[in-house]
C-alpha cells in the first residue's frame, strides 16, 4: 500500500477549536510551523521596540535573536486558525515588520 493510499484510512484525531492532536504540546493547533529569517536592524533597537513588539504581538508571532540584527520570526498563534488562516495572518504581520523596518531606513 502506498503512503497515499494509507493516509486515505487513517483517522487523525481532531479537535474543530483546538485543531488536531500533537505529540508536543507547543504544536497544539493547526501544527503549521513557518519561519522566516530577517535581518531587522532599526526596528528592534530599544527605541524601537514598543513599535516592533506590538507588531509581534498583534499577529502571534514569536521572535528569536540569532546574530547581531538577524531574528527568526515563527508563528506562535496556531490554536483556533486554520493552516491557511494561519499563513496568511503570518504573512501580513512579516509585511507589516518588513515595511516599518524600511520606513526607518529613510
């Protein structure tokens, strides 16, 4: 049998709020996990910050630092959403960050 074929007869446990089950409790939801790399110089300089925070906060995503400017920014909010629903959230809060970012280059 193909993997397909045997993914046709399982059955995924799957909550309709809380998405399907997980083996780690940090993927809870919908599992999808993007991440993306980005160099943020200004906007994650202390004065800065309250701008880059609420971006981050308004849209569930989760910051790391990696080197000097670059972070990796993942969504955290997957509980709820859709993976559809949840990409496209992503996608406007790294829009939003790339913009103001650049709107500090000037």
């Amino acid at each position: 049998m193909k993997g397909f074929d045997l993914i046709k007869e399982l059955n995924f446990a799957q909550h309709p709020r809380f998405g399907f089950l997980a083996h780690n409790l940090k993927h809870i939801g919908n599992t999808l996990r993007i991440i993306v790399k980005a160099k943020i110089s200004k906007l994650a300089l202390e004065e800065n910050s309250n701008k880059f925070e609420t971006l981050l906060e308004t849209h569930g995503i989760k910051m790391k630092k990696i080197d000097n400017g670059i972070y990796e920014l993942t969504n955290g909010k997957r509980v709820g959403m859709t993976e559809i629903e949840s990409a496209r959230n992503f996608q406007k809060g790294i829009k939003e960050i790339i913009t103001a970012e650049k709107c500090l280059h000037l």
